[in-house]
C-alpha cells in the first residue's frame, strides 16, 4: 500500500536567502546566541575542534595529555568520555588538532608534535595525522606530513584541512622552518592525492616579509570560486598586533606555478574594519547559504582579558559584521584558541577553551523575524498553546552583554500584534523605564528609513508590568498614549516575562500587513547599582529603522509555511504518494535532498520553476536545499510521514 505523505516545513533558516531587497537596509545576518545551550566539551583540555559526521553525530578533538576524541549523539546537549587516540611520548607534547571528514567518509585528525626543552635534533616539530575508515572506532598508525627543525624558534604550527571537489585533500599550517634567521612565518600547503595516506612537500601560500602570518583556516566559497584562508597578519600598518585576514586564490589556479599572496596582493584583505577590534586565532566557516562567519580572541570590549569574537561575513568572506562574544565569561577568565562549527542546517556551534575547560554554545544566524498567526493569552505567562513561533517562545535569543539569558517570540491575528520576553534576572532594581524591562521597537513600512517617523513606535515593557509608548517624529521619539495597548508581566524573583497585544489600528493599519516586510529592534533594560546597561540587537541603532532585523507576518494555511517573502523568489513544497513537488515563480537551478545526516540523496539539475523528487518510499525528517538560476538559495528541513 503507498504511503500518504505530508510535508511540513519545519524550520527554513532566513526563510528565503536572501531576504528582498527591501525589507531593511542591513542585509546580512546576525547570530543570536543561545545562552541555554552552553555545555561542557572536555573536562580539560584545550585548542578545539568539532564537526557534523556524515551519521549526523558530532565528532570532538582537544589537546589534552595528548590528543582526545568525543563523540555526541545529540547534536551537542551531551558528549560522551574522551578517548585518547595519540600519546605524548619521548617529551614530545602532541598539540593543536584539527578534524576533517572526506566525501569518502573517512576522519582524519592532523595534530603537531612540539618537543619540550631541552631540544635535541632527533625530535622535530611536525605535523602529523591519523585516519580513520570506521566512522572513529579505530585509528591507523601515526602518518608524516612535515617537519620543521628541531627548536621552538623555528618550529612549525596549527595544521587546518580543507578537501576540494576534486577529492585533493589539503594541509594548511605555519611554518618557521624555512626562516632559521629571522622570526618571520609564512603559511605552508602539503597536498594528498590518496585520503591522507601520503603528503606532497610543503610549498608557500602566504608572506609577509618580517612579519609572522599564523594560524591558518580555509574554506572554499559557497560557489567554489576561491579557496580563502583566515590567517592572523601582524603586518597591518597601524595596528601593531595580530588582525584577522583574509587571503585567497582561485580555485582554478590552486595555488599553481609558485603563486602565493606577499603583502601587496590584492588577494590579502582584513577580515573588518573595526581596528580596535584586533587578535589572532580566527577560524572560518561557510554557512549552507552562502555566507561566512569567522571566529577570533580580543581583547574588545571586555578589558583586559581575551574573549572570542564572531563576525559574519558576505559569500566571498569579506566585509565581516555584526561582532559577538558568544560566551559570558567571569572577570577572571579567558575564552582562547577558539573555532567554530556549523551543523544541522546552518546552526553554528562556538567553541572555546576557559578555565581549563573545552565549552560549546550554540547560535543562529537570522535575517528577519517572522510572526505566526495565533491569539496568544496576554497573561505574562510563556505556554505551548500560545502559538508562538517556537513553542518556548524563544525565535529570539538575546543576552550575552548584560549576562541575562533572554528569549523573545511574536504572534498576530487580525487585530493585533503580540510579543513576549523572558528574562533570567534574579536582581530587581527600579521601576517604570528607569527599571528592568524590554523595549520593543516596529517599523511598519516596506521600505524603512534611516531615522523614525510617524511610522515607527516604540514600546517599553517594565518588569513591574508598567508600559510607556512612543511615537517616532521627525527623527526623534515623542511620548504618547495608546489606550488599547494591553500588557502583562509575571515575575518570580529570579525570572520575569512580559507580553504585550499592540493593536494593528494603532499602527496605522487596518488589517494585519501579511506580506508586507518590515523591521523590528528588540533593546533588554537591566538597572544596576553602576547604571542602567542595555542590549540591543547586535548592529543596531535604536533610531535608525534601516539597521534594525527584517520583520514579517507568516501567512495562515501555506504549505510551506513561509508565506510571500519575496515576490521573485515564492517557494511551495507539496508532497503525495511517495514524490516531493518543489516549485517557485523563480527558475531554479538545482534542488538537492539531503538525509538528516548529512548525506546526499538525490540532486536534481534544471531550468525550471518546478522539480519532481522521488522519496522511494522513505519518510522522516529531510534536507532540502534550492539553488536558484541568480545564485541565490533557500535551504530548508521538512518532515515526510
């Protein structure tokens, strides 16, 4: 008997990417940190790396009394005992891994022995790797890849894999070997043709002369046009420490014919443009989409202590905005040698090394916010049954500054607009809007502007259930009052939520303006004893719509759940006895399914508005991923039962 299926569209990240034109001037996403999912990697140890298996587990390695492994079933939430897979021996601390898994499916773990003083010539610093072809059950022997010499001064350093389409494998480190009279580093390539059986000699991708690039990270771009590494550069003028740096070559020269980036190329770019925002270790990842984010340790921002900074970057990894600690760390700590992962759907995991630990966080990467239709009870109280987006009413995840972990969620029907915050803060100071409380600001129109205007309210939500309204006019905010406005607050001493219903007609709308794109800043109030500290979304400006987060209304009874997000790019996803229908107003180039593992099912070329899939009969949770004839893309998780 042929299965009935049905398709749901469970969670569609950026809903369609990239998000039009004008639902905001600030078009690239920002990563909101998910405070709850902060966990413990490895009890010691440090210098870590994760990936996402092909099996859909998370595989973990650290250095720690030699190098160890740690798997999770359960993308992160917990990791089982670390296993040691290479020693320490002969007073050769084995340091600095990095993972990889190839197409083929096999791990390899590059790691760099570093001899402890007293050197002696017969113990050099290398880099060496391990293979495994069982999905890390076992490991092969110890394999060469490069040695350097025999003394810390010129030593080599940090291996970084990347495999390319054409199945080479590439090892990226730094190297001091070939400079025993300077301190100068460059950034060294080895190759292998076999899975990592055997390494090429190293060759030169990157020098400054008297300088020391470091720290090698690479990527291939989304459209496989170039391979970028995030290297740290001391070189840059001005700035008199380490920055974060880009250097690239196209994918079709792969670094040929001797080329390598010096400190006039062009293909040698900083990663930003905030100086003050300088540091070493970055780490690069490109998320399904396209775009990249970037991970490194500064000082910014947080004294005189270093802490890890994300960015996020365009799809050609450059223009790096949006600059986040993802961990709240005490005054006494430091977060280093950080790296990041992304897994699931564009989920990206920062990981880092404090107080001795290895820890994880999550975050998610977000264009717009988007609204469910459903009447939630405005009683200050968070349920499953309000028909909020999630069901923990936590789409918005805020907090990292004020150390107050904060979820924030939106609903509407026909008469209003609703939202709800939750704040973990077991400090009450104040009332009113000198006091603890969230600050919600709206901009109704399509196409916002750089100041506030008739269009544009603002509402401040206080902890002790008191609400001020403001109106935005001629560029500043002006008190009014809203008698329709109803909110609601609960508090229990060490957590409080408040939810509010805005009526439409007091927006100026008659109706719900399903379709239309708006914007939206969320600010979270916390009164201290020093003053009053507030955490708005990362890269905005409260008076400036044109920086605040893409806004919208999901229509009621869409299939795909994604409503009108854009005229030129509408997705519809049906399913019936056993095939998924794909189809859009906008030709699509390529739709690929995806197992929740990760592993490729079936891939579909045309130039069409719709495809044909053939589930051969399987149901459960799948991956799907659109590319359209612009290049631009929608990637997406649905359930078939």
């Amino acid at each position: 008997m042929k299965k009935k299926l049905s398709v749901i569209l469970l969670f569609l990240l950026q809903a369609l990417m990239p998000v039009c034109s004008n639902a905001s001037s600030y078009q690239r996403s920002r990563i909101f940190w998910d405070m709850s999912s902060r966990r413990t990697v490895f009890g010691s140890g440090g210098y870590a790396r994760i990936i996402q298996l092909h099996d859909g587990r998370l595989l973990a390695t650290c250095e720690s009394g030699g190098i160890v492994i740690a798997f999770s079933d359960d993308n992160g939430n917990t990791w089982g005992s670390p296993v040691r897979i290479v020693n320490n021996v002969n007073r050769v601390p084995n340091c600095v891994p990095d993972l990889i898994q190839l197409s083929d499916g096999t791990i390899i773990v590059a790691y760099n022995p570093r001899p402890s003083a007293p050197y002696t010539t017969d113990r050099k610093f290398g880099i060496r790797c391990k293979r495994s072809v069982d999905n890390g059950a076992t490991w092969s022997d110890e394999i060469f890849v490069n040695d350097a010499r025999h003394t810390f001064e010129d030593g080599c350093w940090e291996p970084s894999m990347l495999e390319l389409p054409s199945g080479e494998l590439q090892l990226y480190f730094a190297d001091e070997g070939p400079y025993t009279s300077s301190n100068e580093q460059q950034i060294s390539l080895c190759r292998s043709f076999d899975g990592g059986k055997t390494w090429s000699a190293a060759q030169k991708v990157s020098f400054r002369a008297g300088y020391r690039d470091g720290m090698p990270s690479p990527v291939l771009l989304s459209d496989h046009s170039s391979i970028v590494i995030a290297i740290e550069d001391n070189g840059w003028p001005g700035i008199g420490d380490f920055f974060p740096t880009t250097v690239r070559c196209p994918l079709a020269d792969n670094w040929s014919g001797g080329f390598f980036v010096d400190s006039n190329s062009a293909m040698r770019q900083k990663a930003h443009n905030v100086s003050a925002a300088k540091g070493g270790a970055p780490y690069i990842r490109v998320l399904p989409w396209g775009e990249t984010v970037l991970s490194w340790q500064s000082y910014y921002n947080n004294g005189d202590k270093l802490n890890m900074l994300t960015a996020v970057g365009d799809e050609n990894a450059t223009d790096f905005k949006a600059l986040t600690h993802p961990f709240v760390i005490g005054s006494d700590q430091q977060a280093l040698w950080n790296s990041l992962a992304v897994i699931d759907t564009g989920v990206v995991v920062a990981v880092s090394g404090i107080g001795g630990k290895v820890e994880m966080i999550k975050g998610y990467p977000m264009r717009q916010f988007e609204a469910t239709k459903a009447t939630p009870a405005v009683d200050g109280k968070v349920s499953a049954d309000d028909g909020y987006v999630r069901p923990s009413a936590n789409q918005v995840t805020m907090g990292f500054r004020n150390n107050l972990p904060t979820a924030a969620d939106f609903a509407y029907d026909a008469e209003n607009l609703y939202f709800v915050a939750t704040v973990d803060d077991d400090t009450r100071s104040a009332d009113g809007t000198s006091g603890d409380g969230v600050r919600l600001s709206l901009d109704v129109r399509d196409t916002p502007t750089s100041s506030v205007s008739g269009e544009t309210v603002r509402l401040f939500m206080g902890r002790d259930g008191s609400s001020t309204a403001w109106l935005g006019t001629g560029g500043t905010w002006k008190t009014v009052t809203y008698d329709g406005i109803v909110v609601k607050k609960s508090d229990n001493g060490v957590r409080y939520t408040v939810e509010a219903a805005i009526p439409w007609a007091m927006l100026g709308l008659e109706s719900a303006p399903i379709g239309r794109h708006m914007s939206v800043n969320i600010e979270v109030q916390n009164k201290r004893p020093s003053g009053i500290v507030t955490e708005r979304i990362i890269d905005t400006r409260p008076s400036a719509p044109t920086t605040w987060m893409g806004f919208w209304l999901r229509e009621a009874g869409g299939s795909t759940g994604v409503g009108h997000v854009t005229a030129a790019h509408r997705l519809d996803v049906r399913a019936a006895e056993g095939r998924v229908m794909v189809s859009s107003d906008k030709d699509m180039r390529h739709v690929e399914l995806y197992s929740m593992t990760g592993v490729r099912l079936s891939t579909h070329s045309l130039a069409s508005t719709h495809a044909d899939i053939c589930l051969g009969g399987m149901c459960g949770v799948f991956l799907l991923k659109v590319t359209f004839a612009d290049n631009t893309m929608a990637t997406g998780k649905f359930v078939a039962k």
